[in-house]
C-alpha cells in the first residue's frame, strides 16, 4: 500500500511576500512611505505561522522578506544620531517602501490589463446576483484575506485544536468535488463561513480551507467581497 506524502498547497502560485506586505499595511490603514515596520513585522510573522499550521508551503522569498523585515526592525530600534547627522541618515525602510510601490503600480497595470466582463466570460451567476456584477460592487478577495477568514472561523470553532495534521491528498480531492458541487448549486453566492458549519475537526476545517484554494487555483472558482473587509462569498467559474 502506497501511503501519500502529506498534502501542501505552494503559496507563490497565488501571491508572494510583496502581496502580504501590502495587503497587511491596507488592513493597518497605514501610510506606505511611514510603515509602523514593528507592527508590521510582527504581523507578517504571524501570518507564516499560521500558514505552516494550513500546509501551505512557505516559499524562500517569504522567508527572506522575514529576515529583511527583523534586519529593518533592529535598526529602527538603534538610537538616534545626532541633529548634525540626522539629514544624512537614510531611512532603513527606503529600498523597502520603494521596491513596495514598484510592485503595487506593476499590479494595478497588471489589473488593468487583465479586467474583463465578468458576466459574460467567469461566472454563473443568477438574475437576482447580476446587478452587484454590473456596478462593480463585488471585490476579488486574494489568499491572505482568506487566511485571515480561516483564522477568524478556527478562533470562533468550539472544537478542541489539534494542529499536527498530517493531510490526505484523497480526503482533500473528495472535498473539491464537494465544494464544487455545493457552489454550482446555489442561487446565490455560497458564504465562505457556510463551508464549515459542519466541521467536526480542527483537520476537517483546513481539509476544507485547502481545498478551496485549490478550486481557486484551478479557475473553477472565484471569490468576492461585496463591501471592503465584508462577507465573503464564493462563485462558480466558467471552463469554456
């Protein structure tokens, strides 16, 4: 009998370590030329936590953005030069803020490019579900807000946690099926909460957790926010 290796999803097909910096300081609602690199870094580092703790395989890239962050962190905390010399100190987050708004105008072209009508091409939608397509009213949710959704369902679960899982590759596949025939079903959008409200275990809900992901790599899903930091919703895509 073959026993499957334990079952990961590679982070860097969704989005990288720019893409969580920037996501983290649009939640802090803070400025990107003053990033609070405190506050920041410890966040950042959380977010790797937790997402060993869903399987997700934590590329190089992020952990250099780690030791990068800590590296800024330590100097922020060194003392002040004097007044004299304080013109000629170069902020330690300069090279950081800069490669920060290279990469955020590359997505916006990026975003740009790619926008396309999403009635007609992506997604099944209902009559009743069509006008929030039309204005314009539903925002793409990325990786990390769905990260930060896990997070919230597995602090709320009364279940008892038990965080070394080892998950099976089968157990995983039938849960896409599942997940894909429920969305398909409804006639409206499918809450990203409503996907765990039969968990039985901490491993049923990042079973479930990971295999969203999947339907979301493979473009047979999408999902959305109707409003900024909102419910999140889940729709069925188009393969032709």
């Amino acid at each position: 009998m073959v026993i499957a290796d334990p079952y990961t999803v590679k982070l860097e097909i969704f989005e990288g370590p720019l893409d969580l910096l920037l996501h983290l300081i649009k939640r802090n609602q803070v400025d990107i030329y003053d990033i609070p690199i405190a506050t920041i870094t410890d966040q950042y580092l959380d977010y790797l936590n937790m997402m060993r703790t869903l399987n997700l395989d934590v590329a190089g890239d992020f952990l250099l953005m780690a030791a990068t962050l800590l590296q800024i962190k330590s100097k922020m905390l060194l003392p002040l030069p004097p007044e004299e010399e304080e013109e000629e100190e170069e902020d330690p987050r300069a090279a950081l803020v800069a490669r920060l708004l290279e990469y955020q105008k590359y997505k916006e072209a990026a975003a740009e490019l790619h926008e396309r009508d999403i009635l007609d091409r992506d997604i099944f939608v209902h009559d009743d579900e069509a006008e929030g397509f039309e204005d314009g009213r539903l925002i793409e949710v990325g990786v990390f807000e769905l990260v930060e959704a896990l997070r919230d369902v597995l602090d709320r679960s009364s279940i008892e946690a038990a965080y070394d899982i080892t998950l099976d590759r089968i157990s995983i596949e039938e849960r896409i099926a599942h997940i894909l025939e429920t969305v398909k079903s409804q006639t409206r959008g499918l809450l990203f909460t409503s996907l765990f409200s039969g968990a039985s275990s901490k491993e049923d809900i990042i079973v479930t957790f990971l295999a969203l992901l999947e339907l979301i790599r493979m473009r047979m899903i999408k999902v959305y926010q109707r409003v900024p930091f909102g419910p999140i919703e889940i729709f069925a895509l188009s393969r032709g």
